[in-house]
C-alpha cells in the first residue's frame, strides 16, 4: 500500500489538508503528517527533521510525498541532501509550490513583522541564489497549480496567472513531468475537492 505524507505551507498547519487526507483515507491510503514552526526553526533545522522523516517512510515501502507551497520547497531540498541509496517517493505532488524567487516574499521582506513571524524560511523563498540552489527533483512531479488570483494594474502579478500568492511563472519548471491548473486560490489549494480528486485519480494509476 502506498502511504502519503503532507507538508503543509508556511504559517499553516498539517489541519490545512484535513480534507484532502480524509478523501485519501476513505479509499484506504495511509496517510500522515509532518510539521514545522518558520518562526522557531531556521530551514536547515526543519529539512534535517523532514529528510529523516522521508527516510523512515522510504524504508517501509511505495510512498508519495505531497508539497504546499513552502512544503514543496523544504521536501525538494530534504530529498536533495539524501543518501542516492534512499528509495525515491512514486510521485510528488507540488501545490502552489514556488521553484524560483517569490516575488511576494521579496516585497515583504522589507517589513520588519514579516521578517519576525518567517525568519530564515522566508529569507529562503525571497532570495534568488537559495532557491536556484534547490535541485530538480528526480522523481515524477506533478504541480498542481492556482490561476483564479486577481490581475491588473493593482495586481503584483499584473497580467501574469496566479493564485492570489505565487504567480504561474514561480511555480514552472521544464524539469516537472506535468503541471495541472485549476481556478483555486493559492491557501484552499489542499483543501480543494478538485484537488484531492485529482491527486485520487493519479494515486490510482499507480497502483
């Protein structure tokens, strides 16, 4: 049986995916957790917890791992820093997940509350030489992505898509095996039905 593991984004929690992991329960997936506090824990800090993490599920068995915006991002890593011997997920589903700059992260950089609530996790998705560090991953990656945020002059993402936080661009890579868009904005992407039912309906292409 292939079991799934959720990260959740930065300033949620793993009860921000309680509904999709409620519709992988109910057709039989074992499913689990991990989480992390940006404000108490530098990145370093949280990839080490989040690779060991990998490591125990690996040693069981098939398993996916599921990314929400900076959850795709910490996964990514953790991935990257281990052991080539260590198996690889059948699948990792990114959500909102940025893979360059976040252009909202920039511009919240210059406040000093930000900078308290996000510490080194929000340095990371605002600085362009850390996140260009993060490798591709080398399993299939299947990015699921926003489109109904606002465009126009007011918007930060002007005409570009996005989900209300990243734009379509920062989540876009020609590294990925496909990237799906769906009119949901970027904080109810893994609480969405389409959502959940999508990733049910890859699930079931690997069993």
């Amino acid at each position: 049986m292939i079991q799934v593991l959720f990260v959740h984004g930065m300033g949620r929690s793993p009860l921000s995916a309680w509904p999709l992991l409620r519709q992988l329960r109910k057709q039989g997936i074992k499913t689990s957790t991990f989480s992390y506090f940006v404000s108490s824990q530098s990145s370093e800090m949280i990839q080490f917890r989040l690779a060991k993490r990998i490591r125990d599920i690996a040693n069981q068995g098939e398993y996916v791992l599921i990314g929400h915006s900076l959850g795709g991002v910490l996964i990514r890593s953790a991935l990257a820093n281990m052991d080539d011997k260590v198996r690889l997920p059948e699948r990792l589903f990114l959500l909102g997940s940025p893979v360059r700059t976040s252009r909202l992260a920039m511009f919240f950089q210059r406040y000093w509350l930000f900078r308290l609530l996000t510490k080194d996790c929000g340095k990371l998705l605002a600085t362009s030489e850390r996140m260009q560090a993060i490798p591709a991953s080398h399993c299939p990656t299947t990015a699921i992505v926003g489109v109904k945020g606002i465009n126009g002059k007011n918007s930060p993402f002007k005409s570009e898509l996005n989900d209300g936080v990243v734009s379509l661009s920062e989540v876009s890579a020609d590294w990925m095996t496909e990237q799906i868009q769906l009119p949901v904005m970027h904080s109810f992407l893994p609480s969405s039905r389409q959502v959940s039912n999508l990733i049910i309906k890859k699930l079931g292409l690997l069993s």
